[in-house]
C-alpha cells in the first residue's frame, strides 16, 4: 500500500497500564481499520508522567507493531490525555451588538471565542472547547441561532483543561518517539466518539472511560456535552483492595481479579473455593470465592456512588435515556455492568467501537474504544484538511477545540 495513495489517520492512547496505536485509512469519507499495537505502559507514577524516557519507548514499541500490522509507516498522531490533571468547567461569552441584527456563523463563532478567552490558571492549558447553547437578548437554549435578530448573543460552552506540565511532557514523550502530535484531545471525547451516536447523545448518555489509575466521565445532553471529570478511581484500585484484603502480591492479585472476579455477588457460583498464592516457600491457600467478589463488588459500588454524584450535580439524574455506556480495561471485569444499573437506576452496557470498516473481532473489546476513538478523531481532520470539507450549523463546533 503506497503512503500517497491513502489519508492516514491514527490514534495514540497512552493508558497508565497500556499504550495502545490504531491505525486506520481514510477514503471516499470513510475509515478503514489497517492495523494495531498494544505494550505495556512505562514511565507512569499516580497518573503523572514520571520517565518520560521510558513513556516514549512504550509509544515507539506500540507504534511499531500497529506499522507492522498495517504495512505502512506514519509520522503523525492525535495523542488522548486524561487522569487527575483534568478539569471542566462551563463558561460564557458574551457579545453585545449596540443594536438588534441578523447574527450569522462568524457572531457565534466569536462569542465561542470569548467564552474561551477568559483567565485560566497559569499552569493550566486549554485543551477541549464543547459548544453547548446560545442565549439571545435573555432568551436562552437556543441551538443555532443564525438568522435570528438579537442585540445580545451569549456562547454557553464546556470547556476542558488540563496541566501544562503534565500536557507538554505527554508531548515530549511522543515527539521523543519520533511522531508528530496532530493534536491532542481529551480521552473521555474520544471514547464517546468511537462508542456514541448523535441520536444517543440527544437523548442523554454517560461515558465512564474507566482506566488503570482514574476514570473519565463524560455527559450528553442534546448533543452537548455538559460534564467532564476524571474520577481518582480505576482499575488498580480493585485490585490493590484485593491485594490488601487477601495479603498477596499485586501481580497475583491482578490474577485472581481476572480469572475469578466479579463486580457482583450473585452472577458466579459464589459458594466454590479458589486457589490463592501464598508467599515463596509456603503453600497455596484456598479462600471462598465470595470474599473476592464482595471485595470488588465494594469498589465497584465506590465508583458509581462517585459518578450518580457527578450525574445529579449536573442535573442529569433520571435524565440519561440512552444510559451509562462503560468503556476502558476497567469495564471488562464482569458485573460491572450490572452494578452501574443498580445503583444508576439507568441502562448500562460496554461502548464498543462502531464505524471502522474491517474493525478486527480481537479487538471488539472495551479496553480498545478510546484509541479507536483517537483514530476516527484523526480521520474527522484528515477529511477536513485534505477534502475541506465544511459543515454549517452549531454540530459543527461539537468537537472542535
């Protein structure tokens, strides 16, 4: 496959626990799957970028193998952040007229802009603008106002910010792995593009990316997005309770999570014994099975107690028709699924990739639908960029920065 003969479009999700590149191909406004890497995550410490050395060699291995797989080579990817360093906030833009007129696309992309200037933190940079509505002369919800008269428009929109620090040695690392960054973006957004469909967004939906260290949380409500949160809980913590609970190594306790756990008591035969390792040079002890669900079925409960918090401070309790949709490694541990449901009161299930052509079975899989994400993301700038394609309207500011 010659390079000039395709648009590439790839994504680069740098987890905590793994790093993972999508390589796609776009043609005639469509996105076709090439190939993919997947290693494991170095230079990480509490979701802070710790070796940048060692991140940017889990990129160059997991690029390499996604090149492998596609036989072709890319130099440029859109690289997804998340973890702690994340914050969203609402803000306004005002734009005052002096006198009533017919506001058009370039008026609303101006009080965008307003609402986006506003003071940030000097070690905070802005990584995400979500439009949301318009407010005309008082008059707020309006959704595209173009073509209206007013004397008064104001941009209500979502933005998500990140560390400076923490974005620029994301960045690093990646250029230190010899790819250009196409942009970055948030990982939240990039699970909910893979995984969620404009219809859905309407009727109001969640997106719980959970990863190793934190999960991001996002929420749609008539095609805007109105929170974004990266949570302080994730997979590693389920498995560290475990690790506490059952006094065994982490590594074993991953195992045992993986083999034998679930997030519910009640969905596996929870009266059998399972073998847990003991320390060198003593024998292996049998534990009943139902300890090791109740301890993940805490956590669990932890987690959606956090995010029916997240979901009620921003008015969408009993508000998400399309549900909950979980995402991530995290998301893989069975029940998880059924605990979101009961403490939710909503609909939940996996977010899996749609809309790659020739996406690979293997890789139908929770855990791959933010770098799925990051990929179509790529192809959304590719069309506009090679194709100039243009799309009037207030969705066309849905995901633009």
């Amino acid at each position: 496959m010659a390079a000039n003969r395709v648009r590439l479009a790839s994504g680069l999700d740098i987890g905590s626990a793994r790093t993972r590149c999508v390589i796609c191909a776009v043609e005639d406004g469509r996105i076709r799957f090439l190939g993919a890497g997947e290693v494991e995550s170095r230079g990480w410490s509490n979701s802070r970028v710790a070796h940048r050395e060692q991140m940017s060699e889990s990129v160059r291995l997991a690029a390499r193998e996604a090149e492998r797989q596609a036989g072709i080579s890319v130099d440029a990817v859109v690289v997804g952040l998340g973890g702690d360093s994340i914050a969203g906030h609402d803000q306004v833009g005002k734009y005052k007229f002096g006198r009533p007129r017919e506001i058009d696309q370039s008026d609303m992309a101006y009080a965008v802009e307003k609402a986006c200037r506003q003071q940030l933190d000097a070690d905070r940079v802005l990584l995400q603008v979500f439009p949301q509505d318009f407010t005309l002369d008082g008059n707020p919800g309006q959704i595209n106002p173009r073509g209206s008269k007013a004397s008064r428009l104001e941009a209500n929109v979502h933005i998500v910010t990140t560390s400076a620090f923490e974005h620029q040695s994301l960045v690093s690392a990646v250029h230190e792995a010899h790819l250009a960054v196409e942009e970055t973006v948030y990982e939240g957004m990039a699970a909910a593009y893979a995984c969620v469909t404009q219809e859905e967004r309407k009727q109001g939906v969640a997106i719980a990316d959970i990863g190793a260290q934190s999960t991001e949380l996002v929420i749609y409500a008539g095609d805007a997005m109105v929170q974004s949160v990266s949570l302080r809980v994730g997979g590693e913590h389920f498995t560290k309770d475990i690790a506490h609970d059952f006094k065994v190594p982490f590594d074993d306790a991953e195992k045992l999570k993986l083999e034998y756990g679930c997030a519910i008591l009640g969905l596996t035969a929870d009266n059998t014994f399972i073998e847990v390792p003991s320390t060198e040079g003593r024998p292996s002890r049998e534990a009943p099975r139902k300890r090791l669900n109740f301890v993940l079925e805490s956590r669990a409960d932890y987690l959606f107690r956090f995010i029916e918090k997240k979901i009620q401070e921003c008015g969408m309790d009993r508000h998400l028709l399309e549900g909950i949709l979980l995402t991530g490694g995290g998301a893989c541990l069975n029940g998880m699924c059924d605990v979101a449901e009961l403490v939710l009161n909503c609909p939940a299930r996996n977010g899996l990739p749609v809309g790659i052509q020739d996406w690979p079975e293997a890789l139908n899989n929770p855990a791959w639908t933010t770098a799925a994400g990051l990929a179509m993301y790529s192809g959304r700038l590719k069309e506009q960029r090679y194709q100039k394609r243009t799309s009037p309207g207030f969705l066309s500011l849905l995901m633009s920065k």
